[in-house]
C-alpha cells in the first residue's frame, strides 16, 4: 500500500509540475517594420487582434534584431549568439552589389546553422516540451535537426518560391492544398492542428510566417478592401496591407483556438520580427532606413510579451533588447537546460517582463560583408548599398557605427534624435572613441573577422558616375 501510495504521490507531482508548464506560442513575422501594426502608429493597417494581444502584455519599444536581413537575423534568434559565433553574416555567401562599387572582399562567412549549435528548442524538447516549427526556416534544410519535432514549410528557402498561392514547390508539408489557399492561411490552419493535437502537453509553437516578405501578393478580397480605404500619410501600399490583414486573421484565430481549448491563460505568447520592414512597400518613419540598413529603420523591429498572471496588462519597457536574449529567456520559461559549453551573449528578459531593473548593457551587430540597394527606391541614405561592411554598437542613448571600407564612424544620440539625423561623433568625441573601443574590444573578444583586404575589381570613377546619376534621377523624380 505504501508502495502505490508513494507512486500516486510522484504521479500527482509529475502531472503537477507539467501542468504549470506553460505553452509557448511564438509569432514571428518576416520584414515587419516597427510601425506596420495600429497599436505603433500605423494609419492604414489593420491589426485588431496583434494590438489586443499587445496591449494585454508588454511592450517593448526598444527591440532590436540579430540582424538588418533574414538569415543571420534568424541564426542569432535559433542559437542565441552574435553573428561571428554561428558565422552567418548574410543571405547566402557570395559577393552582393556590383564589383566595382565594392572597396573590400567580403568575409563570406557561412549560411547554414551548424547542427551542433544547440537552440532553445533543442532545450525545451529535453524538458518535456512537444515543439513545432511551422513556416519559414532558412537556416538549413530541416528544422528538424535542430530540435523542433515538427517541420511544416521550412527549408533553405527564403521566401516562397512559387509566391504565396499554390503550388509552393518542394516547401516540406505543402504539396497538397487547395488551389486557391492562400500561404499565410494554410501556416494558421497548420499552427490550429498543432496546438490541437498537442493540447493537453506543453508545447513550444515556432510560427514563422513567410509574410510579408517578398513577393509582395495578396488576397483579392483583401486588396479590393484596402483599395477602398483612404490611404494614411505613414502607409498606403494596399498589398502590404491586405498582407498584414491576413497575419492578424490568423492570429485571430489560433487565440480562438486557445480560448476554446480553454488554455490562452496557459500560454506565453511571443510578438517579434526578424528586421525592418521592406523600403518600397512600407515606412518606418520617423526612423532612418529599412530592411538590409544598420540604422533604426533595419534593426529595430516590434516585440511584446503577453503572459497572463505573470506580465502586467499594458506595461510597457524601453529597455533595448536584442534576438540573443531570446535563448535564455525561452530557457527559463520551460525549464530547458542550456548547455556549459555553449557561449550565449543574451541574458534572460524575465526580470524585465516582472518590470525590474537591469544594468546597463552594450548590444553589438557585426556585418563584414555588402547588401545592395533596392533599385527603384529613392529614399536610400545609401545609393548603391544598404549596407557596406560596419560594426554596430549601442549602449544606452548612443548608438555608433563604424564602417571598415574607410574607418569613418558615425555617432547619434537615439533619446535626441530617433531619425539618425545628426552625427555627433565630431561633437562627442570622447564618447564617440570610447564607443569605438569597446566596439573594437569586443570583436576581439568574440574573434569577430574584419574585411582588410582590398577588391581589385573598385572602380572608383565607376562608383560616382553610379551615385550622380542615382541622385540625379531621384532630383528629376520630384
């Protein structure tokens, strides 16, 4: 009797302590700009359901990406180290621009994620956890290597191959769909039987939704509402809205699902984005730059938290944040245990989401490669580039980048001067050396490679011509 006893007891403690487990539900959107939804400002988007969950929760206004584009953004978020330990530096690995108008060979880096990095998923699954990645990838060919019991869309691919409307390809999980079923929709209705089957165990959801990155597609009846709205002096693009609206059905839906399943208090719900929004179909006013930029504009992106009876209802943080913190926070909401060996360069969010103090920190971005303009928009604070080889730092209200071609360094005082108008660096320049240093330290530290070497192939007579005839243009557009 005491044998069967004590077993009861053990029995009762186990599904006990599962049962405080909560559900994880991580939404993350692919090029969504820090305004692209109503709860930051957006006067033509529509996103009732993201601004519900937003407001039950907290938001941080400070929340930056791994990165300025897709894959070494996502590689940051995954292994939750800087760019020079997973070494993914950009989409793919070759030279990006023309030759001529590129001073230095680029550090290649590589553009998978090595399998014996271990993620947070990898982590939740040895705690218990049934996990999913349901959506976009890029990091390999399978997600599930890296720790996700379930892979639906993921692969190599960047974006959708054959768009948003069926067939998708050779995307894993997606050959048999409706004709008509729109891409977004069939990742909803993917993330509803997930959680469905996986309700009464704790589960970690990664919904990585290809939207809205390129091809910028849509609904028809989604655009046909857009088109009859008046346009928003921030926004307009009735594509990129009627894209956005169908993220947010979605949303609507799986929190429906929860509700119904009777476990929404049960779930942390994650918001976030792996970097600015797209420059010619959307605004990130008043930031400087967009998707494939170091300045605000490319990095900084929207993220809240919504946790029922652990996160305040409408709190809000402005401490800056960055992808690499996701690793240890995840960890610490499901128990999952981080390797000794691993070097992570986050810390856990958790005493911020209690509205807790923390000290002061520097966040650091390491690109040593190229990212070429887009080619029909005219508001690039870089003609050719949207970003030539730099390291980032911010600390603070001071943000510094420092660019290898020429060792210039720009300084802005982001409590001042949002918008990276005006660079102190000749104003500040204590602040502005120190800042260096530090920057310079850390890429020691973190053996953080800097293209030295010189590309035969500049052309600087090529390079001008190139940007006089871009601005000349750009003056005869207005």
């Amino acid at each position: 009797m005491r044998l069967i006893a004590s077993f009861l007891l053990l029995f009762s403690v186990l599904s006990k302590a599962k049962e405080h487990k909560p559900n994880i539900l991580f939404i993350y959107l692919d090029d969504f700009g820090w305004r692209d939804t109503s709860y930051a400002g957006s006067d033509f988007y529509e996103t009732p359901n993201i601004d519900k969950l937003a407001k039950g929760g907290m938001v941080f206004s400070n929340a930056y990406a791994g990165a300025a584009n897709c894959a070494p953004s996502r590689a940051c978020l995954l292994s939750g180290q800087y760019s020079p330990r997973h070494k993914i530096y950009n989409v793919g690995t070759g030279p990006r621009g023309k030759s001529a108008y590129r001073r230095l060979i680029h550090i290649p880096g590589t553009n998978t994620l090595s399998p014996e990095i271990p993620t947070w998923a990898k982590a939740a699954k040895e705690a218990g956890y049934a996990t999913a990645s349901i959506g976009k990838w890029h990091l390999s060919s399978d997600p599930t290597l890296h720790g996700f019991d379930l892979n639906i869309g993921g692969s190599k691919s960047g974006s959708p191959p054959k768009g948003y409307f069926p067939p998708h390809g050779k995307i894993t999980g997606l050959t048999k769909i409706d004709k008509n079923e729109y891409l977004t929709d069939t990742l909803t209705s993917e993330a509803i039987k997930f959680i469905n089957k996986k309700s009464d165990l704790p589960w970690l959801l990664y919904l990585t939704h290809f939207a809205v990155h390129t091809p910028i597609q849509a609904k028809n009846k989604d655009k046909e509402y857009f088109e009859n709205k008046p346009p928003g002096k921030l926004h307009k693009d009735t594509i990129m809205a009627a894209m956005i609206k169908s993220v947010d059905d979605g949303v609507g839906k799986i929190i429906s699902t929860l509700n119904s399943l009777g476990i929404k208090e049960k779930t942390v719900i994650i918001f976030y984005s792996d970097n600015g929004g797209y420059g010619p179909a959307t605004s990130m006013h008043p930031l400087k730059g967009y998707k494939g930029t170091y300045y605000e504009g490319g990095i900084r992106v929207p993220f809240f938290v919504n946790w029922p009876k652990v996160v305040r209802s409408g709190s809000k943080c402005e401490t800056p944040i960055t992808a690499v913190d996701l690793y240890p926070t995840i960890c610490e909401i499901t128990g999952g245990q981080i390797n000794k060996d691993h070097n992570l360069d986050g810390i856990s969010l958790i005493p911020l989401l209690k509205e807790k103090e923390i000290k002061e920190r520097s966040l650091y971005w390491h690109f040593p490669a190229y990212l070429q303009s887009y080619k029909r928009y005219n508001e690039q604070p870089d003609p050719l580039f949207r970003a030539r080889p730099c390291g980032v730092i911010r600390k603070g209200k001071w943000k510094l980048i420092e660019y290898f071609e020429d060792g210039r360094t720009e300084l802005f005082n982001l409590d001042t001067d949002i918008s990276e108008s005006k660079n102190l660096a000749t104003d500040h320049p204590e602040i502005a050396s120190s800042l260096r240093s530090s920057l310079s330290k850390w890429r020691t530290q973190i053996k953080a490679p800097v293209p030295t070497q010189p590309n035969p192939k500049f052309d600087q007579e090529a390079e001008q011509r190139a940007i006089n005839e871009l601005h000349k243009r750009n003056r005869d557009k207005k």
